[in-house]
C-alpha cells in the first residue's frame, strides 16, 4: 500500500514491530533515521535480488578457429562443427558435403578467414573472391 507524493518519494506503510525495531537501531551504527536504515536495508535487499538477466540469444554461427587446413565453424542450430576444409581446388564443408553452403557463406564473413584467403587466391588457390 503505498501513496504517491509530489516530490518523488512515496510513503510505504511498515508494520509497527518492524519500525520499532528501526526506532531502536537509529543512533547505532551511524544511522541517524529511519528513513536512512529502511533505504540501507533496501539497497541491500537489491543488492541480493538483482533482476534476472535477459538472456542474449547466441549467434547461429560463431569462428572457431583456423588452421593449417581449414577452419571451424559453430554450428548452434544443428549444434555442430563445421570443419572446412580450405586446399587449392576450393572449400569444402564436411557438414553439408558442399563447396558452397551456409557455413562456407558465414566463413567468408570473418575478416581473418577473408585475409587467409586472399593470400592464397594470390598463390593462385580457387577460391571465392571475398
Ligand atoms: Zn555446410
């Protein structure tokens, strides 16, 4: 039950015992209210009880990592890994047993992997212009 005031604050009605043993507390440990014990106490109450997180939905792929002779990539809707293998004739993706699919196309996206391929276009790899 509360009542709303003009200046921001509103008055929350407490059960007699409880502000009792406020009253008793003020003047210890460097309170000097009520108002300054019951705001301390509800800092700490927050402080306890934080709000639940909003969970972040996690990106359906995510970069691996990059090897010698490919890189991997997360798959979090099948809940794999594509492993794609990168060699001179092209890419290919063990997971849809392409050289084109989804996990090649958001290889192509990271900027290392992009870097990676560039050099070895230049040595003369077929692979797709990034
Ligand atoms: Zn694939």
């Amino acid at each position: 039950m509360t009542e709303e005031n003009k200046n921001d604050h509103v008055t929350i009605k407490i059960p007699i015992e409880l502000v009792n043993e406020i009253d008793k507390r003020v003047g210890t440990h460097g309170y000097r209210s009520r108002a300054e014990i019951t705001k301390q106490a509800l800092r700490e109450f927050m402080e306890k009880n934080p709000l639940p997180k909003i969970e972040k939905s996690l990106p359906h792929f995510e970069h691996l990592n990059m090897d010698a002779t490919g890189v991997k990539i997360i798959d979090r809707q099948l809940k794999r890994v594509a492993n794609i293998i990168i060699n001179p004739k092209g890419m290919h993706c063990d997971i849809c047993d392409k050289h084109q699919c989804a996990h090649i196309d958001f290889a192509l996206t990271v900027p290392d992997i992009q870097e990676e391929i560039r050099k070895k276009r230049i040595e003369g790899w077929q692979l797709p212009n990034t």
